[in-house]
C-alpha cells in the first residue's frame, strides 16, 4: 500500500500554487480530497464513469453525493433515520471549499465525542461576532464574508444556514437539516473557522477582492505525500475501528488537511 517515489530529482519540476485566505472564498477545490479519504475509510464509491460523485458508509445508512452538472448542483448528504438520530440531510453549495466539507465527510468516519457538541464554540475561538437577530442566531467571521446561522421558524422548525460571499456576490450557501447531528454541524463550522489558507493550484483562484493569496511552489511528489498522509490516517483510523472494538483503545487520529506542510516558507 505504501507509495514510493524517487528523491526530488532535477527531472521534477515544481509547480506554482496559492494559499489563498480567507478559506471560505477560496472556490471548491479537488473533489478527490473527500472522495479519497472515504474511500479509505471503508466506504462504498457508487459512482459512474464521468458521472456524478456517489458514495456510501459501510453500514449503508449515509449518502454522500456530489453533482457539479445540474443547476444549482453541490454536495447533498442524506443520513437515514437510525436508533440514534431521525433522518437527517445537509446540502452544500458547488463552490463550497473541500476543506470546510471534509470538516463534515470526515467527522461521519469517526466515533462521536463523548462532550456535548457547540457548534458555535468552534467560531467564538476564532473571534466570529455572534448576535441574536430575532427569531435568528448568527455568527460573522472578523472580515465579514463567512456567516453561520441558526433560525427558527413560527411552527419551530430550526435550520442551520451558512456560507460565504465576497462583495460581488460570488460564493455559496449551505443548510442543515432540524436533525442533523449537532457534533457533525460543529465539525462544519471548526473547519468554516479555521483560519489556515487553503491552497489552490494556479488557475484554480477565484476573482476576488476579498481573498489574498501568497504563490508557493510545490513538487508533484510533495503533493502526492501530503495527500498520501491524509489516506494512511484514513485507513489506520478504519482498522482500529474494525479491528478492536474496545470502548479504552478507539483511535485518536485526526487527519489534517494536507495544506499545512506548505505554509512553512512564503
């Protein structure tokens, strides 16, 4: 399973990416950084040659579906109703970044913390401005372009509804379902305030005034190891979970996103 590659010869040459900040309008990114953790996760790809994404968990009681070629097209994820949770759905829009959806793909892979999840803990680290506004809660990143809300309706319903926009309007939304687990909300919203970049290779930098970026020069191989790190975590994390169902020995990995490594030198 373990992947080699030659040392950084002279023959590889490195490619120009970005970091780009603030993460939430840093554009979609590679589909492949969810759809590869899950796969080593266990899960079932049910996807189609050049179609769609279509994933499913081990137990089959989570779908996981990505469609970029329908209008307004995103992430859909469906949760069936289980002794634990009543069915549950959340939809993300196209351009959500990877990185903020994984918070969510990635936290369905894992046992669930045995604290109290607080979606809006994860936001006030990171000094997010919360206020209520009626029947509304929300919560605004520093720079103004993330938000996260938490509405209620006259019948009581209550909606999660979040996203990013720069000041032209480019961006997305994204909402939860009443009875999406609260622990996979919160895993939403630490990566939605994670204040990390996230790195985008050249041509892939959306237009906006309210992004920076900084260029960094990356090599395939150091790419591909970063990717590789995030699948062997995956794949331990499975195996300890299928192998040892001892409540004292549950695995701790939390794999990171593979963009840290680049941020030592710009």
């Amino acid at each position: 399973m373990k992947r080699t590659w030659q040392g950084w010869g002279p023959d590889e040459q490195a490619e120009q990416h970005y970091l780009v900040h603030p993460r939430g309008l840093a554009g979609g990114g590679d589909v492949r950084h969810i759809s590869e953790f899950l796969r080593a996760s266990g899960w079932r790809d049910h996807s189609k040659t050049g179609g769609p994404l279509a994933m499913e968990s081990p137990d089959r009681t989570i779908r996981i579906a990505y469609d970029p070629y329908v209008l307004p097209g995103g992430w859909t994820i469906r949760g069936a109703a289980t002794r634990h949770s009543n069915e549950w759905s959340a939809h993300l829009g196209r351009q959500t970044p990877v990185e903020i959806v994984a918070g969510l793909t990635d936290a369905l892979t894992r046992p669930r913390s045995a604290h109290a999840p607080n979606v809006w803990a994860p936001l006030q680290e990171q000094n997010w401005h919360t206020r209520f506004e009626g029947e509304h809660y929300t919560a605004t990143s520093p720079d103004g372009t993330a938000w996260m809300q938490y509405h209620q309706s006259p019948d009581g319903e209550a909606m999660w509804w979040t996203g990013a926009k720069d000041s032209q309007g480019n961006g997305w939304t994204a909402n939860f379902s009443p009875s999406t687990p609260m622990h996979l909300v919160q895993a939403f919203s630490t990566e939605l305030a994670n204040p990390d970049p996230v790195m985008r290779p050249r041509g892939r930098v959306p237009l906006s005034a309210q992004i920076r970026t900084w260029s960094v020069s990356v090599k395939p191989s150091q790419l591909s190891a970063w990717q590789q790190a995030r699948i062997t975590a995956a794949r331990a994390t499975a195996w300890a979970r299928n192998s040892v169902r001892s409540p004292h020995t549950r695995p701790t990995t939390r794999p990171h996103a593979h963009t840290g490594g680049a941020r030592a030198h710009h």
